[in-house]
C-alpha cells in the first residue's frame, strides 16, 4: 500500500485555511518521500498479469519466489513455491525471452536441475532442464563387402552419439562404439534409438541426435561431427545408413560435463555462470559460456559450506557458515579465491541482496554490508547483540528497493 517516509522535518507554521497556504507548504502528504524539505512521490505498485510454472502455487502468498518476466506480453510475475535463483540467459539469439533457474524447482529427474524457461510457439512459459544425460551407446556395423586383405587405407576408428533439445542445447557424449574397420567412403549402418524406452524423463527433451568419430590418428582422443538426425513423431531415431568420408568431417565436439547433482543456486558473471550443488557443499563451479557445461577444472574450493551466490561483475560473493569469500577473474579456468578476514557467517540464505553496488547479508551480529574486501556489521550502533539475537531468524527475508534495505523477520 502507499506509504510516505519522514527522513526529516523541520520548521513550524500557524494553523490557516489550506487555500491561504504558500505553495511550499501542505496539511496533508499522500505516497510521497520528504527529503530536504521537497516531496517526492513514491513509485506506485503496478498490477501485472501472473504466470505460474510450480505445481500446486496459485498465490502470491504461497510464493517463496518470485521473478519479473519481461517478454512479448509485457511483463509477467513467475511464482515459485521454493527457494531459488533465477537469472537471465546470455547468448541469446532467439525471442525465447529466456532465463535460468536453479535450487529446488521441482522440474526434470532429481527437482534440483538447472532449468531453463522460455517462451513457447504458443506464447505460454515453459521449462526445460538442462541437465542433459548421454545417450545409450552406439550399435554401428560398417556395410558392404569385406574390405580386401591388400587394401592399404584402412581406418580404424570408434564412433559416439549425442543429442539436441529443441534450444540448440547439446547432451554428454555417449560411451564409445565397438572399434569400426572401413575405408574412407564406405557406408555404415548406425542403429535406432528409441527414446521413450527406459527411464523416459531422460530423453523427452530429444529433437536430434548428432553422429561422431575419432579423428583418425589423433592421440588426443578429440571426436568430430559427421551427421545430425531428426527425430520423428513417435520418439524414435529410425536406423540409418551414411557414407563416412575424412572430408565431410565437421567441427571438433567441446567436452560437455552436464550437472547431475543438486543444484542449490545460479548466479550470471558477463560470459558464463557459477552454480553451487547441495552434494558439495564447499565447491563453487564455472560453466563454459551456457550453465549445461561444467568441467571440473572449473571448480573452486571455499573453506565453509556455502549459504548462497551474489554476483557483481566479475566478482562472485561467497557467503557461507563461517568466514565470506570472492572468487574473481575474468575465464572461468583463471579464477582467483580470496578469503575476506571477517568472520561473521550468513544464516539466512533469502537475506542475501545487493543494493548499489553492495552485496548485503544477515549474520548473528547484525545486517552485514560486503564492499572493497571486507564486512561492516551496518546495524551495530542500532542493536546490542542480544537484542538483535531476540530479532534474527533462519527464515529472514531482505531485499532492496528504491535504494533502501527491506527485511522481515519473525
């Protein structure tokens, strides 16, 4: 509801009819901020249409999250019945209006993925998890004739598969094939691959599936593309038959370490993104451009288990049980972890905020502020620690708006 604030107020004036008043002075200030003698008026709340993508939320009272969707009918408030984060897609370029989220979404096989949400063809808002598993193994059998025993260009050579949900988003590399003895330009028959059989949640997002092989004669094991397949209405990949040439070989595969653990939360740096897993609880980890690939050598260790992320540049804040930490740099396989000789802990994960430029947090001393490397308790001329003890909670929620701190607490 409107409000106004009085940050102060000075001065005195007799009691006279309202029409005989100057125009600086007023009985009565409606939705307005006194500063320095002007009012200023408050942002009025607007009324927007409500998305929901959780199960059983249809309230904004059942929300424990709750994200700002621009797209192409207007804006939107998406409603979460969990605590999780949600951060907008880079590299975009489609009108998808995507973004990501991540924590307990209640969405693909494990309900902690990375999940990305989008914009259907219908209009209507619609996820998908990027934890993309690899498919089952290649059955390939080389066709044709036996290759004769004076035939001096053999190859020898395994081959892989992968699949492609309707994004563009690329899956783990399937274990590889049985070793394949042809000549260059003979054909080769690659099995079907029925993706509704087995666990089908596994497969559902599949659209392609894309063929590789080992670079013949490479000794550092790199594979490279030689065929994409559509699937067809009934979720199959029908069996195939393709001429393997050396020259029609395409771009070399990037190495894709998809994210089957829990995923506690996401945060967005410019070019990439760091996650953070229920299961390892200490490690922060770096994805390469998109958050569906994060190698290992992209993980940085902290001393604590992690509360949660906050993200400023190319600065990620780490709060945890004990002491905050910065990881910086500017490529995910350079970064750099400092410890900050603070020891004030965040207990509640939903206090975490950042308001100009300051990342902001609740420890068992106070409100914390975290700038230039080291922690202010901000709160501390205001609270003795006992009576802040008797105000904080493990549930406390704060966030920032119009420049100011906001926090509830039971």
């Amino acid at each position: 509801m409107p409000t106004i604030q009085l940050n102060n107020f000075g001065g005195i004036m007799p009691k006279i009819h309202p029409t005989l008043l100057p125009q600086t002075g007023a009985t009565k200030a409606h939705n307005c901020v006194l500063k320095n003698g002007k009012l200023v008026p408050l942002r009025m709340p607007l009324l927007e249409e409500i998305d929901t993508i959780s199960y059983d939320i249809v309230n904004f009272n059942e929300a424990k999250t709750i994200f700002k969707w621009d797209n192409d009918k207007g804006s939107q408030f998406v409603l979460f019945q969990n605590i999780i984060d949600c951060v907008l897609a880079m590299f975009v370029e489609n009108n998808r209006y995507m973004f990501y989220i991540a924590g307990q979404t209640n969405i693909g096989k494990n309900h902690h993925d990375i999940c990305v949400c989008y914009q259907s063809d219908d209009g209507n808002l619609k996820t998908m998890s990027l934890v993309k598993p690899p498919p089952p193994d290649l059955e390939i059998e080389r066709e044709g004739e036996e290759i004769p025993e004076d035939e001096e260009n053999i190859r020898y050579t395994f081959f892989f598969q992968t699949w492609v949900d309707e994004l563009g988003y690329e899956s783990e590399v399937s274990n590889p094939s049985k070793e394949i003895e042809y000549v260059d330009g003979d054909s080769i028959s690659i099995s079907e691959w029925d993706t509704t059989g087995g666990d089908l949640n596994s497969f559902k997002d599949a659209k392609k599936r894309r063929i590789y092989k080992v670079i013949t004669g490479s000794e550092t094991g790199q594979i490279q593309f030689i065929y994409e397949q559509e699937i067809n209405d009934e979720g199959v990949f029908p069996q195939i038959s393709i001429n393997v040439k050396d020259e029609d070989a395409g771009e070399i595969i990037t190495p894709i370490n998809s994210v089957h653990d829990k995923v506690n939360g996401i945060v967005a740096l410019p070019g990439f993104y760091a996650m953070w897993c229920k299961c390892t609880p200490k490690t922060v980890r770096f994805s390469e451009n998109a958050p569906t690939n994060f190698p290992e050598e992209y993980a940085y260790e902290v001393e604590y288990d992690i509360v949660g992320l906050a993200a400023i540049g190319n600065v990620v804040y780490v709060l945890t049980t004990g002491s905050p930490f910065l990881i910086s740099g500017t490529s995910p396989d350079a970064m750099i972890v400092t410890k900050i000789a603070s020891p004030q802990p965040c207990i509640s994960r939903r206090t975490i905020c950042i308001v100009d430029n300051i990342v902001f947090y609740v420890s068992y001393d106070g409100i914390c502020s975290l700038s230039d490397g080291k922690v202010t308790v901000i709160t501390k001329d205001f609270f003795s620690k006992d009576e802040w003890k008797e105000v904080i909670s493990d549930d406390m929620v704060m966030c920032g708006y119009d420049n100011k701190l906001l926090l509830w607490t039971n």
